[in-house]
C-alpha cells in the first residue's frame, strides 16, 4: 500500500466515522423525543430504553450509509482540493483516474459494509426492536397475524383461504379446486369450514364435496390432502408486512416458494433487488461525490448540491421500487432505475472530465517540446 493511498484511506474513514456517528446521533435524537412519552407512560427502566436504540442501531447505520459516504467523500475531495494537494498530486503524475479509482475502491468497501448490517444485524436488530415496543411499550402480546382471501396452487389443487391466521398455521373458508392433469376440467370442488396444516398434509373438517358433472355432494367430517404449503411463507405479503424487514435469504426462499405456487411475486422480486440496489447506492454516491469536484471544489456548495442529489436519488429509488412492486415497470428496473441514472450520468462527466484534462495535459507536453 503506497504512502498516498494510507493517506487517503486515514482521512476516509476518521470522516466516514465522524459524520456516520453524527448522523446516527441526530436519528437516535429524534426517535427518541417522539418516542418518549410512549416510554415514560409504559414505566420503562433505562436498560429497556437503551437496549431499544441500541437494537436500532445496525438498521440506521444501513439506512444513512450512503448518504454519510457522499459527504465523507465530498468533504475530503474538496479539502484536498483547497490545500492543493489535487495539484500537487497532478504535479507529482498522479491522475484523477487515480483519484477516482480510489473513491471506487471505498465505495465497494462500504457497499460490503451496508448490505452486511442490513442483511445481517439490521435484520436481528430490527426484530428484537419491534418485539420491546409491541410487547414492553404496548403491551401487546405476539398477534397472530391474519390474511384474507389467499388463493395458490399446487399440484391439481387450486385452493382459495377466505381468512388464514398465518402463526397458528389454520384457515377458515376454504375453497379448493381439483382438477384434472390437462388443467381444463375441474374433477371436484372441496370446501371446509377449517383447515389445520399438519406435518402428513392439510386436515380439512367439517368437509363438502361436490363433483361438478354430476352434482354429487357428500358431506364428511374429516379429510387428509396432500398439500405442503406452509401458511407462514405468506407473511412476507400480508398488508401489514413490511418486505425491507426479510433478509436477503429469506426474501428469495419466499420468491421460491410463492412462485411455484402460482401466487404474484413482483412485490417480493423487486423488494430483493432493491436490497442489492441499496447497497450498490453507495457506490454510487461516491461517483456523484467526483461528479461534484469536477463541477465545482467549494466545500459549501458541493455538500449542499449533494444533499439535494441525494433526496431526489431517494425519491427516485422509492418511486420506481413502488411501481415495480404494483406491476407497472419489471422488478429489476424498478429496483435499479435510479442506480443506473446516477451511474451514467456521474460516469460520463467523470470520464469526459478526464478525458478533457488529458487532451489539455497533452496539448501543454506538445506546446512545451515545441517552444524547446
């Protein structure tokens, strides 16, 4: 590791450190003056309170990542640039490509670093939070969570769950269709006031059968399927669900499972990519920080356009991310849009910055050789 890149790299993360732990300190603030009043009305000790924000902690470190990385990045980029040390480095032979390769390089570093507390911590952290104020704050035991109107299919059956408690793993209204292999003719129609899974199948009670050709209907109190499907894997697109809170693993085992069962998964594609997308965003960040240089090397101003960039680079991922998850654009588009823009537009200043700067460095060998 060269003398330059240590020095880089010093100044990088004691700013990466500093404004991370700004930032996470002003978050931690305001959740909790609007949380307190919840708190004091709950009686709650300080080692309660304090393990909250600090369960907390991974999943806002995640979130404000790579927003911290762009003004580590623009702070050190025009300090540097104001000590003169970009024109000394120039002086010395060192590009801009350099310099940029460099940003790169952190970038994916802190990418790592962001998919790591998001997938990994956050996730634990996130769980363990949400259970302190469901179950300390609001006193709230562990809800069974419950869906309406599910339908699935798997093998021959087409099944349709009026109202499915998710935790209890048990459906009340349950309609399913059996059909033929050709998929064209339904062989019966199977309905049951209740359905328990079980580890041999679905346990129907209180069961009627009908067979449509020839309107034959018989009435038993219990009937054993064949059926697999577990009930907690629709949790992940229950209305109340938020699809950020599943680990990256999780989110694609549940893709897995919902898509083989003929249920709509675009919610859940896009949710996943979003993760990766996210984590590539501070990359990204950083690009627009060596956008901004070329444009302009004043602290103020770089970190206040930065700011900007970044709200409309969130609007954009939010915007695009909801109408992947409603159906209007692909997941992936969805989920990438404004990682892709950001990129090709901070990108191509850069390299036509670059390329610029090695014209003109070229064009003054030139002229001095000539004037020799």
């Amino acid at each position: 590791m060269s003398l330059l890149t240590r020095y880089m790299l010093k100044q990088n993360l004691f700013l990466m450190l500093l404004i991370l732990g700004i930032g996470t300190a002003v978050y931690l603030l305001t959740d909790l003056f609007e949380k307190l009043d919840d708190f004091l009305e709950a009686g709650l000790g300080f080692y309660t309170v304090a393990m909250f924000f600090i369960c907390k902690l991974p999943l806002i470190v995640s979130q404000i990542l790579p927003a911290v990385f762009l003004l580590s990045c623009t702070v050190q980029l025009c300090v540097m640039s104001r000590n003169k040390e970009l024109v000394a480095l120039q002086a010395g032979g060192v590009s801009f490509v350099s310099l940029a390769r460099f940003i790169v390089y952190m970038g994916l570093f802190w990418a790592v670093i962001q998919l790591g507390f998001s997938q990994f911590l956050g996730v634990m952290g996130d769980v363990e939070s949400r259970r302190i104020w469901n179950e300390e704050v609001q006193g709230e035991t562990a809800a069974n969570t419950t869906v309406r109107d599910i339908w699935f299919i798997e093998d021959e059956y087409i099944i349709n769950l009026g109202v499915a408690h998710l935790n209890d793993e048990t459906a009340e209204g349950v309609t399913i269709l059996r059909v033929l292999e050709q998929g064209d003719t339904i062989k019966e129609v199977i309905k049951a006031q209740r359905v328990s899974i079980q580890p041999e199948g679905w346990v129907l009670t209180s069961v009627l059968r009908t067979e449509p050709g020839s309107y034959v209907e018989s009435t038993i109190p219990k009937l054993v399927l064949p059926i697999q499907q577990k009930l907690g894997v629709f949790k992940t697109v229950s209305a109340n669900a938020d699809l950020n809170k599943l680990a990256l693993w999780e989110l694609g085992a549940a893709i897995d499972r919902l898509k083989s069962s003929g249920s709509n998964v675009e919610a859940l594609q896009t949710a996943y990519q979003q993760k990766i997308a996210y984590a590539t965003a501070v990359l990204v960040m950083g690009l627009v920080a060596l956008m901004l240089l070329t444009w302009r090397d004043s602290l103020y101003i770089n970190i206040s356009v930065g700011l900007v960039l970044t709200f409309v680079f969130y609007a954009l991922f939010t915007w695009f991310g909801a109408l992947g998850e409603r159906g209007y654009i692909n997941p992936v588009l969805g989920a990438w849009f404004a990682n892709i823009l950001f990129a090709a537009g901070t990108l191509g200043r850069v390299l036509w910055y670059t390329r610029s700067r090695v014209k003109k460095t070229s064009s003054m060998t030139l002229s001095g050789s000539t004037a020799t």
